[in-house]
C-alpha cells in the first residue's frame, strides 16, 4: 500500500529545480503585476496600458500552445503541424458560448439566432449550438471537442504506425480539412467571417478594462497550471517511458510497451491543453475566423517550440513569448517583409542552435562543457544534465 504523502512528495519532485521555480515564478508574477501597472494613472511612468495586457494576455494564450506542442514533440518525438486546429477548435467553442451571450442585442435582433445566421436566412438554431448559453457546457466543450479529435485521430494514426514525416503530412492535411469546412456557410460557423462582435462574459463587458485585466489573470493561470501538468507528466515514469519512445519506438516495442497507447494519451493531453489556449485567446481578440485553421498558423508553433529549445518545456514558452513580441515589431517597422525575418529565424535557429534558446544556457552533453553566459544568469536557470535527440 502506498504512503498517502507519495502524491505530494511526487509533486514537490516534479517541482524541483531552478526552471520549475523560475518560470511559475514569473508566470504567477506577471499575473499580479500586470493588472496591477495597468490601475496606475496614465500619468505614471509605469503604467501599462490596456491594450498592452490584452497583447501580452494573447501571447500567454500562444505560450500555452507552444507548450502543448513541446510535449508531444520535444518528448514523444510526434512533430504534430495540426495544433492549430485544436487550438481553433478550442477557441470556436468559446466563440460560440459568446456569441450566445448577445441575445436580442444583436443588429437584426433576434433572440435566438446569432446575426449571420439571420443574415444566411437560417430559420432555427443547429443542434450543436445547443448548450452553448451555459458557460460550464462551454467549457467542458473546449476541452472535450478538441480532445475526441485527437483522440479519434490517433486511434488510427497510431494504430496503423503511421510516424515521422508521414504523420505531420497527415495532421496539416487533417487542419487544412477543417479549414476547407469551416469556410462554408452551411456548417454553421459564420463561414468566411467567422464569430465576432461579441459583448460580455460572465455578465461582464468585454471591452472593460477589468475584463481585460481578468482575462490577463485567467491566461497566465491557465499557463501556470499547464506547465505544472507538463512537468507531472514528464517528471514520472510515463515521462521516461514518452522519452524512450521518442528515442527508440522499435525497442520499446519490443520491451512490450503498448506505444500506440502512450502516444495517444500524450497527443489527447496535448489538443486539450491547445483547445484551453484557444478559448483564452478569442474573448481578448474579440474574433475566430477560419484562418486560425491554416496550415501555416501550425508550422509557426513548431518554429516558436524550435527557436526556445524542444525538449525543455521552458523553452517552449520563451520561444512564443520571443517570437511573438519580434512579429509584434516587424509586422509595423517592415510590413512587407516580416515574413523573410521569420523564415531566416527558422533557418539560423537550425543551422546554429539546434538545441534552441534554451540550449544556450543548458550543459552540452556532447561536449562536456557549460555555457560561458554570466553566472547570475546561470544561477537561476538549470544545467541539464543531459538529453537524447531524436
């Protein structure tokens, strides 16, 4: 029988280090500290304005993607280019919930029927859209829709062994699918333009600035908890056991593990953390259209987890918060050339850091030697002690 302090002790292990500490530390931070700047008058030299919680709020959203991207990739070796799609799906449920909200305060007024289906000349509401006016079915469908695909998905994908570069074509074909589906105007889903002018949630104005400032709180909580189930997950026995199949499925197989059944826990763990992302982000947007579902929104994640260092998990969401500041930048000082930035960030992060970000400030276990940055800095950021590639 085992001791009824196992689970906290196991906890506290998987808590243990400097990276743990480090990131929830300036995750939980950020969540008190940003609202807090943001309440200070305008006339203060430290105060943030509204719409920069909610961007930093958005990038939170993109962190908690990147994450769920790093754990099946970084230690499963599943090169997924389809999170998109749950994190779309995720943020479709929300929409839907919101879009509910409005009621007759919509611009044809109807009570039941959101505006473009009035316009589309529907004439009853679809089955699916029932339940979404309460915010715990909602909820529960932002996780649950992403998590079946996923797990429909990888009942068969797995099953049939399908691996490598055959089963990232097979997920950017599954989210250019439902791309092409939610585009048409008779699923349902806005088509074209998607779900948007949405008011309040929870009875509360979305545009206010404790809104923002709450939704801010809710993003960096939900990133937070993320990684902590990241690290339980990566920490135990099936973290040794997702490591082994990434390095050797074949022997793993041999040593009798049922890896179709590994792989398709971590992949549906995966969609569900992507599907949260996604209904944190749309109510600080303020819109989900069909593009979330392109293929390219997917390739991108997989840049953010490269550039921040797959493997680490931190490194994951350095690598969304860097890469999504720089884009904030270059997308308004060179408009018509961001794009050529990203790409050659790609390009250098493979040449030179294969490792990623977090490989600059990790033991090379291949050389034997530490990083030659500051010592402050490699105080409060960890020394791996090693790690097989993949």
């Amino acid at each position: 029988m085992s001791s009824p302090t196992r689970f906290p002790s196991f906890i506290l292990r998987s808590l243990s280090g400097r990276a743990p500490v480090t990131v929830l530390t300036l995750v939980l931070g950020a969540a008190f500290l940003v609202p807090v700047l943001n309440l200070l008058p305008e006339s203060n030299l430290f105060h943030m304005p509204t719409f920069m919680v909610g961007l930093v709020g958005k990038y939170l959203c993109y962190a908690l993607l990147a994450l769920s991207v790093d754990l099946v990739w970084g230690y499963c070796g599943i090169l997924s280019l389809g999170h998109g799609a749950f994190f779309a799906l995720g943020g479709y449920a929300m929409g839907m919930h919101l879009m509910r909200q409005i009621g007759d305060r919509g611009v044809y007024g109807h009570p039941v029927l959101p505006d473009f289906m009035v316009f589309l000349n529907w004439d009853v509401l679809p089955w699916y859209w029932y339940g979404f006016d309460n915010f715990l079915f909602a909820m529960v469908m932002v996780a649950l829709v992403p998590g079946i695909l996923a797990f429909a998905f990888g009942w068969f994908a797995f099953r049939s062994r399908v691996t490598g570069v055959y089963l990232s074509i097979i997920t950017q074909a599954m989210t250019y699918a439902l791309l092409l589906a939610f585009f048409r105007n008779d699923m349902g889903f806005g088509g074209n333009n998607g779900l948007t002018d949405f008011r309040d949630l929870l009875g509360l104005d979305l545009r206010s600035d404790a809104m923002r400032r709450g939704l801010f709180i809710a993003s960096a909580l939900a990133l937070a908890i993320g990684y902590v189930l990241c690290l339980l997950v990566t920490s135990s026995r099936l973290g040794k056991v997702l490591v082994t199949i990434r390095d050797a499925e074949s022997r793993s197989r041999f040593l009798g593990y049922r890896v179709e059944n590994f792989k398709l826990f971590v992949f549906t763990l995966s969609a569900i953390l992507a599907g949260v992302a996604g209904a944190l982000y749309v109510p600080q947007v303020g819109i989900i259209n069909p593009g979330e579902f392109s293929p390219i929104n997917s390739i991108e994640i997989v840049i953010w987890v490269a550039l921040g260092g797959r493997g680490y998990l931190f490194g994951a969401i350095f690598g969304a918060l860097a890469v999504n500041a720089a884009k904030s930048y270059f997308t308004v000082a060179f408009p018509e050339i961001w794009l050529f930035f990203l790409g050659a960030l790609f390009i250098l992060t493979t040449l030179f850091l294969p490792r990623g970000a977090a490989g600059l400030i990790t033991r090379n276990p291949d050389a034997g030697s530490a990083t030659v940055l500051p010592a402050w800095l490699s105080s409060i950021l960890p020394v791996r002690k090693g790690e097989s590639g993949s």
